[in-house]
C-alpha cells in the first residue's frame, strides 16, 4: 500500500458473500461464545443491518449448522475417503485425513468440539460426532482382529486418547507456525502409532 | 434409607463448609461458564445468601483461584516428584502422575483447561501452564538427548500430543465406568511410549 494511500479500510468494504458471513460469524461464536452471541452483535461486527444478515442466514442456528456441517461433513469425508485395504491401513489414512481437515478447518472444528448440546442443530452434530467416533472404534477393533494394532487397550478407550492427541491441535497448533499440515499429520501419525519411545 | 423417612434431603441440611462450597461452585462454573456465573447465582444454587458465601471466599475470583490451585498445584507436583533417574524414567513418572491428578481432580482441571485469560487470576494460571509444559518440553528434549525417545519429533509438538491425550480425559472419562485410573494411566503410557502398532 502507497504511503499516500489514506483510505481507511472500512471505506468501499463490498458486500460481504454467503462464506464470508459465515467466516466471521465463526470467529465471533468461538470468541464470544455461542449463546452469548446475539444476532444483534453478530450484524453488529459485521458491519450490517440485522435485516441484511437475514438476507443471508434465516437465524443464528443456520448459521452454527452450515459452520458444524463443514467440520462434520469434513471429518466424515476421511473415514469415506480411507478406502480399502487392511483395517491398519484405513486407519492410518484416517488419521491423517483427519488431522488434515482440524488444520484446513480449524476454526469450524473448534466450534465443533465446544459444542454441548444446548439446541437440536447442537444435538443433532453430537449425535454425529459419536457416530464417528463409533466407525474409528469400529476400525481400531478390526485392526485388533487382525493383529495389527496392539489389543491390550481397550478400542473405544485407544479411539478417545488417539482423537484426544489430534483434536488437541486446535487448541495449540497455528498454521503461520514453523510445522505444515503434512509434517504434522506425520507426526501424529509416528507418535499414534509407534510412540514416543526410541525403539 | 427406611421407606417411613419422608425427611427431604433439603431439610436439616447442614451448613456447607468450605471445601463443600468449592466443590459445588466449581460445578457451576463448569456447567453455566465462570464468566456467565454470578455471586448471585451461586448463592443461590447453594442455597445460601450472598453475605453467607462471602463468609467463606472474599469473591467469585477467590473461588476461581482456590479451584485452580487444586488443578496446578496437582500437576506441578508430579514434576516435583518425578524423582531421579533417567530423563525418560522422569517423563514416564510425570504422565503417569499427571493422569492420575486428572482422575483425581478431574471438575478442577476441567476448569483449568477452559480458562481463556480474561482476569488476573486466569493469566496468572495460564502462565503457571505454560510453565509447566515448558518443563515437560525440556523432559522430552533431554530424552531425546539421552536417546530413550524418538528424535524426528519437535519436542514441544510431542509434548503438545502428549498431552492432548492426557487432557482428553477430562471429555470423557467418568470415573463410575470400567476403567479404574490405574488402568488408563497404564494405557496413556503405553499409547503414549510404544504408540498403538502391534510390533
């Protein structure tokens, strides 16, 4: 930018699209939290009229759904994408899928694992989360069955501390950091797998 | 209880003591936020009136600070006692006492782990959690020096791993369920050590 160049940013703003609203409706919801939030604020950081927000989003709860849809339909995405192969193999692709899409949607999955419950659009995306948390147990025990994954802990107690590890980056991880997304997802993966001890 | 004790557990309930009003605020705090929490509403909830409950904590904030002591000073103790011995004995110690404070203290940490930062009491914890993971980085970073754990990894992600996992528990371990704390502290280390793969 010139140093002659006094517009301020807010002057000549176009109008915000359907992906934006929902871009910093996002980061609001998280910062705020999402029942503290009104519909009011919400117009009120974007710079529009409630009545413009509506043109966009029927009410706040369509904009939290369409936000948990891009986290959910994510996540499910990996388990759909792991193709075929051995139940070691599907779950290792998981994985990786999945720590691909915490660092591609961070903000979407942090507003998904705040999620409590509170509302049908929160429930239902519960409900979601434990059907996938229910497939990943579900590939964690075939691979016991077939020798591959050690079998001395139990599947739905190696899912939550394996999904504990990768949803944990959203908390810590930020992508202008020294660590990409593949390096990281190999990392995951080295220490899931095969731990942090020097064999 | 005799089926002919009509008494309501409300009734001839006894004053609460200190450690009774923490506990139970901690409770509400976890539940409502402690930002959304006011005197009002704890006394309230624990049926005392507000002069009562200030009888017993100066403030909400003092409330706040005692329940993370708990947390903290939990935590920093198994740095404390993680004893002699090699760097990677040391970090073994340290998850495994750090899983059972979890159990142990599991409303207290639950708080710790949602503290954002917006008062002195917060930052002052926030900071005394980043001091301890700094330790915990420099007890990877030493084993890694010694050779007992696998150098390809940045020290600080793992121990950001690492304890992504440990902090899970706080999502979903209930302490009434079929794992014992023993157990799944055996499971955080061997997860943790020697990674998921049968070998």
């Amino acid at each position: 930018m010139s140093d002659v160049d006094q517009t301020p940013a807010r002057r000549g703003r176009p109008g915000y699209d359907r992906d934006q609203i929902l871009e910093i409706a996002v980061q609001v919801f998280i910062e705020q939290g999402y029942d503290a939030t009104s519909v009011a604020s919400l117009a009120m950081r974007l710079g529009l009229s409630k009545s413009a927000l509506y043109h966009h989003f029927a009410s706040k709860e369509e904009v939290l759904e369409v936000a948990l849809e891009e986290a959910l339909g994510g996540l499910e995405g990996v388990l759909e994408d792991a193709g075929e192969g051995s139940a070691r193999d599907r779950l290792e692709r998981a994985l990786h899928g999945a720590v691909l899409v915490l660092v591609d949607k961070l903000p979407y999955v942090t507003l998904l694992l705040r999620v409590r419950g509170n509302s049908d659009v929160e429930r239902a995306a519960l409900d979601r989360r434990r059907a996938f948390d229910r497939q990943v147990t579900a590939l964690v025990r075939a691979a016991q069955t077939e020798g591959s994954v050690r079998s001395d802990v139990d599947p739905s107690v190696a899912t939550r501390l394996l999904f504990g590890m990768v949803n944990s980056i959203v908390e810590w991880y930020r992508p202008s950091g020294s660590e990409g997304a593949q390096e990281l997802a190999r990392d995951v993966l080295a220490v899931a797998l095969h731990g942090l001890a020097e064999s």
